[in-house]
C-alpha cells in the first residue's frame, strides 16, 4: 500500500508539473524598428531565448556544447594514453657490428627470390581474404535489408493506403460527408484556439516614399486597404489590442519606413481544451448517430430479407 501511495503521489505530482506548465503564458515580443529586429521570448516571467542570444534555452545549449567538448577531450586522452607517444626515428641507434656484416651475392638472390615468392602468396591470400569479406558484408546487408517487422509494416501501410483510395473512389460522397463532418465539428475549436492568441500593444508606423508624386500616392491607396483589411481579418480571428496604426505617403522621399512591434500571447491549455472539445463534439454530434443509423439500416434490410 504504501508503494502504491508513493506512486500515485508522484503521478499527482507530475501531473500538478504539467498543468502549470500548460497553464503559463506563452509570450513574444518583437519589434522591427530601423531595419533592426529585436525579439523576446517568455514563459510567463522566465526569460527563455532573445535576439542578443539570452535566456534559458542558450544556457542549456552551452551547458550540452560543454559536456560535448569535455567528452571529446576525455577521449583523445584515453587514446594518447593507450597508444603512448610517437616514436621518434632519429634516436633510434644501430650496432656497428651489424652494420659491417657482408652478404654474398647468392645469398643475396637467393632472399630476394624468396621475397618474390613470398609477396607473391601473400598478395595470393590478400585476395582470397578480401573476396571472402567481401561476400560476407554482401549477405549481411543483404540480411539487414529483409527485417520481416519492416517489411511487415510496409505491407500494412500499403494494405491500409489501397484499402482508404477503393473507399474514397467508390464512395466519394461518404467521403465528402465525412470531411463535412469533421470540419463542422472542429470549426468552433479551432476558432477557440485562434482567439486564444492575443496581440497586444500593436504598433504600425509605414512611411510609402516615392519622388514621383503619383505613384506614391497610386501605392499608399493600395497599402491602406491591404494593412486595414489584414487588419480586419486579425480582430475577426485573434484577440488585438492596437496601440497605433499610422500610414503615411511619403512624396518626394527617397528611403521609405516600416516600422513596428507588438507582443503576442498564448497559453498552451487553449490547445488541449479546444482538442477535448472537438473529440466531445465528433464522437457526440456525428460519430455516434452514424453508427447507430447504419445498425438501424442493417436491421431494416435484415427484417426486409
């Protein structure tokens, strides 16, 4: 009992982790201000990474970059120590006595006869030896290359691909109806998870700078319809809270200027609420009636044979 109190305490425990994990912000703040981005990013109050390099993740990338080095130096040690140092040929002495013995001139065809003969069954063996090796690595690639649990897989993948393209030819109209199905159902979750995000603090400054008057003023209309219509659509989908939107003409300019920043938010349970949902909303509103108006119909031409 107590090993099962433990357990449960220490599942309770990284459950309680995970939810406060989920439950934390999620925050970027950018800003792109004189052709400079600047970038912070947060989980809640901890800094986890910015544009100068900062923050939680590149401590941690440092402290794996470290231990990768450390370990590299570990193993050239071990290897000079095993191997030991190089020789060095220069003090390497030889006895005068044998320098000064004399070899005959039969004794010295006589040995290189032998060396021929020898290189000879040592090339002999050399080739043997490398054919033998090569057959063997040829049929353990061979034997690596037919491993019955992947072919195993790929047969059930390709089973299950055959399987769903008869489905979707034969019956395209089931097909089309279950795409309906799915997409009704998961169109309000998914507009929860898009107004889960939030952008804050908006802030837009475009200059358009043309020195011919016309063109400048042909390309501002076209700006202001484009940003107020982007614009548009992001309050439609997020949550937007502007701070200000400012564009401007820029007659006879010649660098034009655009400037802004905002701070984007998101909490990660949005993701996982808007997902139960969409399972609740499938499983009750279409899944289920399928089921049991396809068992009815069984029934029904049952009864009717």
């Amino acid at each position: 009992m107590i090993i099962l109190y433990i357990l449960l305490g220490l599942i309770l425990a990284v459950g309680a982790v995970i939810l406060l994990l989920l439950l934390l912000p999620v925050s970027v703040q950018f800003a792109y201000i004189g052709n400079d981005l600047t970038f912070k990013i947060k989980c809640w109050l901890l800094p986890v990474y910015d544009s100068d390099g900062k923050g939680i993740a590149a401590w941690v990338v440092k402290l794996i970059k470290k231990r990768i080095e450390k370990k590299k130096a570990s193993k050239k040690d071990a290897e000079e120590e095993f191997f030991g140092d190089d020789l060095d040929i220069d003090n390497i002495q030889f006895d005068e006595e044998d320098q000064g013995e004399n070899i005959s001139v039969n004794d010295e065809a006589a040995i290189a006869e032998e060396s021929d003969i020898s290189a000879d069954e040592k090339s002999g063996e050399k080739a043997a030896e490398e054919s033998a090796e090569s057959e063997i690595s040829e049929e353990e690639n061979e034997k690596d290359g037919e491993n019955p649990d992947e072919e195993k897989k790929e047969k059930k993948i390709v089973k299950f691909a055959k399987k769903t393209a008869k489905k979707i030819i034969e019956n395209p109209l089931e097909t089309l109806e279950y795409v309906v199905d799915v997409f009704r159902a998961g169109i309000r979750p998914m507009l929860k998870i898009f107004k889960g995000i939030r952008i804050k603090r908006l802030y837009i400054d475009f200059v358009n700078a043309d020195e011919d008057a016309y063109n400048c003023a042909l390309n501002y209309a076209y700006l202001c319809t484009g940003v107020y219509s982007v614009l548009a659509v992001m309050s439609t989908l997020f949550s937007v809270k502007l701070k200000t939107v400012d564009v401007n003409p820029g007659f006879g300019q010649n660098e034009s200027r655009w400037d802004m920043s905002a701070k984007v938010s998101f909490a990660l349970i949005t993701p996982v609420i808007a997902g139960i949902w969409f399972l609740i909303t499938y499983i009750f509103r279409f899944f289920l009636p399928n089921v049991i108006q396809g068992r009815k119909l069984r029934k029904s031409a049952e009864r009717q044979k």
